[in-house]
C-alpha cells in the first residue's frame, strides 16, 4: 500500500471513531484535536497534560486517602 492510501484509511478511521464518540458522549467531553503538523503534537502535548494536570485534583475522594480496589 502506497504512503497516500495509508493515510486516507488512517483519516477514515479517525473520523469514524470521531462520529461513534461524539454520538455517544456528551458534546462538551469529546474535542477533537489536529496533529497535522510538529507544531500542533507539540501543542497537544501541553493542552493534554493541562487537562490531566486540572483534573487529578479534582477526582473525589482518591486525594482524600479512599482505598479504590479494582474489580478483576
């Protein structure tokens, strides 16, 4: 398969795995991000790890010493 047809298939399944999100989930939690570019992985990269970094806090009751076991 040639350079072009790979990527073509790799925007149709992103695109689909867009739809099935966006159709699942609430409209406000599914952001859809550009990596065209060095530049926009890099920015993602910061806009991922800000959104991480803003969250961990806010999980309740884990930052509060609750015990979570995981269901096997």
């Amino acid at each position: 398969m040639g350079a072009k047809l790979i990527n073509n298939i790799e925007c149709e399944i992103f695109q689909v795995l867009l739809d099935e999100a966006r159709t699942s989930y609430a409209e406000d939690i599914v952001i859809s991000l550009q990596s065209d570019s060095v530049e926009d992985i890099s920015n993602n990269v910061t806009v991922l790890t800000e959104w991480i970094t803003n969250w961990r806090p806010s999980r309740s009751g884990l930052d509060q010493g609750l015990i979570v076991k995981e269901m096997n």
